[in-house]
C-alpha cells in the first residue's frame, strides 16, 4: 500500500494502518532492531513497539516519508533496548560500527560547541555529497547498524571493499567536519 494511504489511515485512526505498516515495512523494521539489538525476540518485540509508537504520533504529526520515519522510530526504540540492557553487557554487533564513527567523532569539546541537531545536519550535508552506493553503504553501516558483510552484499560489492570504502568515507567525514570548524 501507498505510503500516502497508510498516513490517512492513521490519520483516520483506522487498526487497518498497523496491518497495512507490518505488510509494507515489517521486514524492515525487524531487520533494523535485530542489527541493534542481537535478539530475534527483541526485534519483534520493538516491532510492535514502533507500530504503537507511531499510531501514537501520527496525528498530529504527518511524516514524509513514512518509511524513514517508522525505520528512525524502531532505530530510537532498539537503542533505547540496547541501552538499558547494556548495564549487563554491551553488545559487539553495535559496539563495532559506533566505535569505527566514535574514533572521528569522539572529543569532549565537540559536544560543548555544537548541538546534536547541528552535527546531524552537517553530516546530512556530507551524504548528500556522496555517490548513491557509498551513501546506501555509510546508512546501512552506521544508521541501520547493518554487519559490514550484509551492507556490502546489499549493494553489490565485497566485504573488504566495503571495509576500505567506509574508511574513505570517515576520512571523508572527518575533513568535512573540521571545514565546518568541529573540533577533532
């Protein structure tokens, strides 16, 4: 179904819209929260948990698109997950891709110069200079928190090239960064 359909639906406040979000994007959402997490039975747990969180949201908000929406909500969701689970042990699955981006990103300054939402759009303005496979890799690795394996495959590439493609981009990100003046 459309996603301009679902969104009226919700808007409607019709039960159809959580059937019609598990057909057009289940799989997504399950894939996302289990790439976080590590847990099949977590991620269907924070499938649920996102379609309830978004018929809580829309109305009154109207997101475009609704797939970045319900993919952001359930990443939000599985962090939150893994954050309180991680008082026992931290998971490597995570761990990796966050302390690949934390080794450019890390610096007690930078959080006192500039707010989240600023970092965020300087990076989005990074992406946007990206071609569409390099791009796809960088969110499938660092947003979606994908093995390197599985974002490689899904573009069409190696491993290893994707290891050697993502290290461009971090050196990428990080000159990009320190043009826009954040401290490294």
């Amino acid at each position: 179904m459309e996603e301009q359909k679902i969104i009226k639906l919700l808007f409607e406040r019709s039960e159809q819209a959580i059937d019609e979000m598990k057909q057009s994007y289940g799989r997504l959402v399950r894939s996302v929260a289990e790439n976080i997490t590590g847990s099949k039975s977590d991620a269907e747990e924070i499938e649920n948990d996102t379609y309830l969180a978004v018929w809580q949201r829309v109305p009154p908000e109207k997101p475009k698109p609704l797939g970045a929406y319900i993919c952001a909500a359930a990443r939000n969701l599985s962090l939150k997950r893994l954050r309180a689970a991680s008082a026992k042990k931290r998971s490597e699955a995570l761990a990796v891709p966050l302390e690949e981006l934390d080794n450019l990103l890390h610096s007690d300054t930078l959080s006192e110069q500039v707010s989240a939402a600023e970092l965020g759009d300087s990076i989005a303005r990074f992406l946007d200079t990206l071609d569409p496979a390099s791009k796809a890799l960088f969110v499938r690795r660092y947003y979606l928190c994908q093995p390197a394996a599985d974002a490689a495959k899904a573009i069409g590439i190696s491993e290893n090239n994707a290891f050697v493609k993502l290290s461009r981009i971090r050196n990428r990100l990080k000159k990009h960064l320190e043009k826009e003046g954040y401290v490294l």
